[in-house]
C-alpha cells in the first residue's frame, strides 16, 4: 500500500531528478552562451548559426523535462493537497522528511545560481549583437553618404566630403 508520505518522497525524488536534468541543460546553455559570445565577437556567422540550433535543440529537451516536472508535481499534490502552481521548493521542503528536504533545497539553490548565470551571458550576448547591429547600421549609413557624393558633377569633378578620412587614415 502506498502512503501519503510515500507518495511525497516518491514525487520529490522525481522532481530532483527533474531538477538536475533541468540543471544539466542550463549548464550546456551556458557553455553555448559562451562559444555564442566568441562567435559575436569573431563576427562568426555559420558557428552563430550552428550554436542557434543547438539551443533550439535543449530548449525542446526543457520543454520535454517541463512535463516530467508537472508529473512530479501532481505526485506532490496528491500526497499534500499544494497546487502545482503554487507549489515552491521551500513548501514541498518543509513537509519531507530531512534528508529528502535538504537534497530539494540543494537542488533548487543549484539550479536557480545557474539560471541565473545563463540569464546574464545571454543578456551579456544580447547587448553585444544590438551593439554589433548598431555599429553595421552606422558604417552602412556612413557608406551610402560616402557613395551618394561619389558621382560626377556637370563638371566632372567628384565633390569632397567631410569626413572621408575616417575610412582611410592614410588619405
């Protein structure tokens, strides 16, 4: 006969292995975070490509480990009655016996230190290519003036423009 408390061990055993799944797929994130940041850097754009789909590949793999955390979590339910949408670490910690509680709350602490990590190098990445596109749109702004001045005049002259030393210091 399963118990009530069975049933509680039982389905936070089942979220800590969801959990550190969850936590192995943001580590491998964040490794990708990282080769992404070199390959902005390196204006690498097939590697930013291939990285692209490599995320795309573990962000269905979170999306699979999202369902095995629900399962768990209704385990949970039906052994304390906590929503799952309510339910917190902390909550589902307090009624475990020790062990099973301190391993919960380790894990929690663990995977919540690497979304945040994995949050800041993607937002270190995404202020990085908004200021590589911003640096392309102004080269390519600089460009059309330069080009929009290089015609002929009725004179057959080319008009100087300001400026135009910027491009080549040696001018």
């Amino acid at each position: 006969m399963i118990t009530a408390g069975t049933e509680l061990t039982g389905g936070a055993d089942g979220l800590v292995a969801v959990m550190e799944s969850q936590g192995d797929v943001y580590r491998a994130l964040l490794g990708l975070a990282t080769s992404e940041q070199g390959a902005i850097l390196e204006g690498d754009v097939s590697r930013l490509t291939e990285i692209v789909r490599l995320k795309e590949d573990l962000y269905d793999h979170l999306r699979a480990l999202e369902t095995e955390r629900m399962t768990a979590l209704v385990a949970i339910e039906a052994a304390t009655g906590i929503a799952p949408d309510q339910a917190t670490v902390s909550e589902i910690a307090s009624r475990l016996p020790v062990e099973h509680a301190t391993t919960l709350l380790r894990t929690g602490r663990e995977l919540r230190g690497q979304a945040v990590a994995l949050e800041e190098a993607q937002t270190a990445n995404a202020r990085l290519l908004e200021q590589s596109r911003a640096l392309v749109d102004r080269w390519l702004q600089y460009l059309r003036t330069l080009l929009a001045g290089s015609v002929y005049t009725p004179d057959g002259v080319t008009p100087s423009l300001p400026g135009g030393r910027a491009l080549d210091r040696s001018a």
